[in-house]
C-alpha cells in the first residue's frame, strides 16, 4: 500500500529538509551520501509498498514518519467509502464507475464498517525501513494526532550505549505530545528482521507498526528477492481499547479475520489480499515477523516446505519445518526451495491456535503465492511423510494431534556469525560474578503480573529522572500481590542468568516475553509434560514455596528445588555451547525457561509480556543495569505531575518516593530535584 499524503516528492522533500536540519554540521560528501538514500517499490497484482532504503554506500541516511489518523475502507477525494468484490474495491459514489485504484486505501479484512487508525505516515502497515549493518540512521517522528501522544520503539535493536533512543514512554522519555517532534538517531550493529511500533499503551493494535530490516552485505538472497510478511488478529467490529475494557462477550471480542501486510478477508466477500511474486531458479527469502497483540498463530504454505534461517534477527543452522508458530513480537526468516515448485498459484494460510492446547482453528487468515516458471524447470517431488513438522511448539507432544512433530524453537542452533563481544560495551569490565533470577508471569489472584508485582508506569520518565520513580514493592510478598513499578537492579559486567517460569496458581497459557536492550541466550527450555489427549503434568524442577505445594503457591519467590542447580553449569540439558538467541521467547504453560545475557549495556530497559493486554494490566518490569555508566543525550525532555499540597505548597509529587538500592524515604522538594537532574547519581538513586 502507498501511505496516503506520502509520494515520492513528499519523501524527497523530507530527505531534504531533516539534511538542512541535521546535516549542517557533516561535510559536503556525507551529505551527498545522505541523499543516496532511495525509496525502493515492490510491486504485487494488489498494490504497491513504499517504504524507506539506504543506500549501501550511505554513513549516515535520513528519514521522517508522521504519526497521523487513517481510516479502513475509505478513499480520497471523491473516492469515499468503499467496497469488495472479486478482489477489487469499488465505490459507493454513483458517479464512480468501474474498480477505483487500492493503493492508497487500507482494505484490512474488507468489512464495510470504517476504522479509526493510528499509523505511521497514513498506512497499515508503516512504511518499511531498510538500513545495512552499522549505518547510522535517524528517524524524525512527528505526532501530528490532535488527542494522542505518542512514542516508537524499535523492537529488537539493543541500542547499545543508546538507551534513550529504545522508545518506551515513562521508561526511556516521555510520550511525543501532540505537535511535538522526536530525533531517534541510532545505529544497529547486525543484521536481521525487526519491527517498529507505538510503545503508548496499545496503539500498535490501532496500526501503528512497520517492519525494519537491517541488511547484510553478505546476505546471500538478494534485495530484490525478499519479501516481508507482517501478519496479525484482526476484530472489524471494536477497536484496540473497546477489546480491552469494553464490557461484552469475550466471543465478539475473537478475531474476525487475519491480516497479512494490512490485507485478509471476512470469510467470502473477495477483500483484496496480499500476492507475493517469485520465480523458479531464484532463491527466495521470506521475512515473517508477527505483529499480532494477543493470538498464536500458525503459519504455513500448503504444498511447499518452509527452511528457516533466522529468528528475532539472529542466523541459525537452516532448519526444514512445514509449519510455524509465531506468538506476537517474534520473527522468523525462512527460505523456500522453489525446485520443488510448481507453476501456479499456491495460497498462504495463518491459523489462530487456542487455548493453552493450541487449538489449531481453521485458517482465517488467507495470502497468495504466485509461482512463475518462464525457464520451464521440472518441479521435484517431497518425499512422502505424513507428519508435519511445527517449529515452536510450548511442548514437544502437540495435544489431539497424532500427525504433528514439535520442533522447540531451542532446538534451532545459532550460527556463529555474531561475535558475543558486539553485544557489551567494551569499556565496563566483566565481572567473575553470576546473578540467578526467578521472574514468575502468570495471574496470582487473578492478576496480570511478574512476581506478584503488578506493574505500574512511572508518571516520569525513569531513565532522565531517576529520583522521582517509586520503585517500593514491599507491599508484595511470597503469596500476596501489589501494585508498583516494579525494578529488577542488574550489577554493572555480572552474568545474569534469569529463569523465566509460568508456575504457581497463576499459570493459565504460555507467555511471549520480550526484553529490550539486549538479546539473550537460550539456554534451555523446560515444557510440561503432555499427553496426545491432553493432560498437563508441570514441571517439579522449580519450588514456588517452603509450604505450600505449587498448584497452591502463587510462586512468587521460587527458587530450584536442587540448590546445586544455583550454579547454571551444573543444570542438565543446559546449552552453552551454540544456544539460539532471541528476543521475545514464549515461556510454556507449566514450565520454564533459562536465559543469559551480561549486564554491560547501561539503561532502563523495559522487560515485559508482548501479549497486549497482558502488559497494560501490569506483566512487565524494568531493568535497571549500569546506571552509573548511562550517558543521556542533552535536551531530552523531562515530565512529571503537576500537584498542590494541602497547604497550598506546590510540588512536582505530593507523595513520598522509594529508593530501589538505599530504601529510603525521599519527599521530592523542588530544590532537590533540580539537585538530583543535574547531578546525573552515580546510582539509579541517591540523595
């Protein structure tokens, strides 16, 4: 889809003026280098993406999104409101004959019924970003809603050294205010399949997300042959908030429909849909990036089998599967062998999968691959199996499903390719010291959580004001749950090892988990034990209490049952040696998952469940790592509440705050915050 109010002219003019801005103070090459910036245009018998290109020989490219309202099944100027047929849209002016052009209208599912949209630069998805190893990029965003703020992160890159650039409001800034313009300018050191979207609440779910890719000279698909495949839940009849709060059935709340790059259909009413073009002899990449806020999905191309390449941006020992699962914020890069190919057009489907069993549900999401053969080369033929590979399964027995095998994704083998010192900062020393941590996500007391702690945003920004956050969760304890805004304090060059667990009274279904700042190693996945007919025996490995049985605990203070266990080394099945990483990693119903990564990359990092409604309700913390080592560009913006006390003495908190590290009480005069800001602690806090 072309983002509507954005033509080509409109792109160059944005070239030049963010170069007239930012580029007075690059000398005359590097600006010509900085116009060498390209739109690239993928052309499908549906339309035509635009997105952003840096060219290759670029240090430093250039570009800008505006944050602005949209509207599903609607055209501009005379065009109006729309309507499917056949795959084409036409509209309800009389004096419109005959199909009107779709490139600039959002068809999502084709539903007649108008949706407001928040997008990036008019379009769902945003226009795709695409940058090469190592180059520098900046990225204006401008807000231009009338009644939304507004942030962007983008979702997988470490920002090593940069965390003010990750994009989370009230964690990294402050939210983009309406009118208001922000400068991410960063620079991504490995290549990979990543996304961008809004980190305000649940606007993602509104439309506002857009694939970023970072390329790599070495790649050995070319440019020209990849493809992009954003695919996510689609409900026509609510919208992002009404899912979340509105009071109705939980039924009318299901997904109407699958959406694959903006487009699917309402059962048979011939909505326009996503074709992606490719040729037998070429060698073919295809970009899967799940961009849903709540569902499982299962992903597949009936008659062609899927050889993945990638996850979450990093290369792995190529793996032939026939289906995969993708929860929300996970990538997955696959190749397809077109010598098995036929010349035809073969579908693309996507699933829901329900429940804790991952319920595989008749496809409702639909997309079309078309396969040409101008060279006139034989199709060979599979051998015969009648089992199916899925990769990424929360268990290795798939429920009710005899003619499934489960490939864990911790089965995939990384490749190598990345050196692990391109993922620290060289100049904090790494300690002989190893952090262990149990970060239980469930539902204890019916509440969305980690630990017990329900997490609350901060009402500042906590990496530019790190005196004004209340971090105090002393209210929680081993059964009972609180609300805080819960901080989990990273020693500066310590191993961290985190078991991520889904134990206790609140498991109900497995969990995707995203951390920011950092991709993790992992170093083992533990799955219940699951029978074919679908009885769960959860894993023993883990004690939740000194007292209580699990299935009675809320497992909020857990720890290993073996207590040689402490030293990870010792754990069995442990991998150390090529471990997968990611990202966003799902953490299996009844079971858990065992991460590493090296606290050497200072920021507050936002660490939370990637399942929409799961993070707003409070399933998420923040990482407080090498604070003493962050370094926070000049003029970034600070915000607080405006409050009086009831002596009429006005402050930017009436209430006391907490230290995470002292515990002290500390009463936010207005003398000492301007002492805490300008003095840049040497600690999250100190007074």
């Amino acid at each position: 889809m072309l983002p509507k109010h954005k033509t080509s002219e409109h792109y160059m003019k944005d070239i030049f003026k963010i170069t007239r801005l930012l580029g007075r103070k690059h000398h005359k090459s590097r600006r010509m280098k900085v116009l060498s910036a390209v739109l690239f245009v993928v052309n499908g018998l549906t339309g035509t993406i635009v997105g952003f290109r840096c060219d290759e020989n670029a240090v430093h490219c250039f570009t800008s999104l505006d944050i602005q309202s949209a509207f599903t099944m609607i055209g501009e100027k005379d065009i109006g409101q729309v309507y499917a047929k056949d795959r084409k849209l036409y509209s309800i002016n009389p004096e419109r004959n005959g199909p009107v052009p779709i490139d600039d209208i959002i068809t999502a599912d084709g539903w007649n019924q108008t949706r407001h949209l928040i997008t990036a630069n008019g379009s769902m998805p945003g226009p795709s970003i695409i940058i090469y190893e190592n180059q520098k990029i900046t990225i204006l965003v401008k807000n231009h809603m009338i009644n939304e703020a507004v942030t962007i992160h983008w979702h997988g890159i470490d920002q090593l050294g940069l965390p003010a650039m990750d994009g989370v409001a009230f964690v990294s800034q402050c939210p983009i205010l309406p009118g208001q313009t922000f400068n991410y300018t960063f620079q991504p050191r490995y290549g990979g399949s990543y996304w961008y979207h809004s980190h305000v609440g649940n606007q993602r779910d509104m439309g506002m997300y857009g694939a970023f890719i970072v390329l790599r000279k070495r790649d050995p698909v070319p440019f020209e042959l990849q493809h992009i495949v954003q695919i996510q839940e689609w409900n026509h009849l609510y919208n992002a908030m009404d899912l979340l709060y509105a009071n109705v059935k939980n039924e009318v709340k299901s997904p109407n429909s699958i959406l694959i790059n903006g487009r699917g259909e309402l059962k048979d009413n011939l909505a326009p849909l996503e074709i992606f073009h490719v040729t037998k002899g070429d060698r073919c990449l295809f970009r899967l990036i799940g961009v849903g806020s709540m569902h499982v999905l299962l992903f597949s191309i009936p008659g062609l089998k899927l050889n993945v390449t990638e996850t979450d941006g990093f290369e792995v020992v190529p793996t032939v599967v026939d289906n995969i699962i993708i929860y929300p914020a996970e990538r997955y890069d696959f190749e397809l062998d077109l010598d098995y190919a036929e010349e035809r057009i073969y579908n693309i489907t996507v699933s829901i999968l329900s429940s804790k069993k991952l319920t595989i549900k008749p496809f409702i999401g639909l997309g079309f691959l078309n396969v040409s053969n101008s060279n006139n080369l034989p199709a060979k033929v599979y051998e015969q199996n009648i089992k199916s590979r899925v990769l990424n399964c929360p268990f290795k027995t798939y429920p009710h499903e005899e003619d499934i095998v489960c490939v864990p994704v911790n089965d995939l083998k990384d490749r190598g390719h990345v050196n692990d010192d391109k993922f620290i900062l060289q100049k904090i020393p790494k300690l002989n010291e190893t952090a262990l941590h149990f970060l239980n996500f469930g539902f204890p007391k019916h509440n969305s959580s980690i630990n017990g702690r329900i997490f609350r945003w901060p009402t500042v920004s906590a990496l530019t004001q790190p005196s004004e956050v209340d971090t105090d969760c002393s209210r929680c304890t081993d059964e009972e749950t609180c609300h805080c805004s819960h901080s989990l304090n990273l020693k500066t060059g310590s191993t961290i090892i985190m078991v991520l667990l889904n134990l206790g009274t609140g498991a109900t279904i497995s969990h995707p988990i995203h951390m920011h700042g950092h991709t993790y190693e992992v170093l083992k996945m533990e799955f219940p034990e699951v029978t074919i007919d679908g009885n769960f025996t959860f894993s023993e490995h883990i004690e939740c209490s000194h007292t209580l049985p699990n299935i009675k605990s809320s497992c909020n203070n857990a720890r290993w049952r073996n207590s040689s266990w402490n030293d990870y080394n010792k754990i069995p099945g442990i991998n150390t040696v090529d471990p997968v990483r990611k990202d966003t990693i799902v953490v299996p119903y009844g079971g858990y998952v065992i991460i590493r990564i090296e606290a050497r990359n200072p920021g507050v990092w936002f660490m939370h469940c990637h399942i929409d409604k799961h993070m707003v309700d409070g399933m998420a913390l923040m990482l407080n790592e090498s604070f003493e080592q962050i370094k926070v560009p000049n003029g970034l913006p600070t915000c607080h509440s405006y409050l009086t006390k009831m002596s009429g003495e006005l402050s930017a908190s009436s209430s006391p705050q907490t230290s995470s590290i002292t515990g002290k009480i500390i009463n936010l005069s207005a003398d000492k915050l301007n002492r805490f800001q300008l003095a840049r602690t040497n600690q999250w806090f100190s007074i």
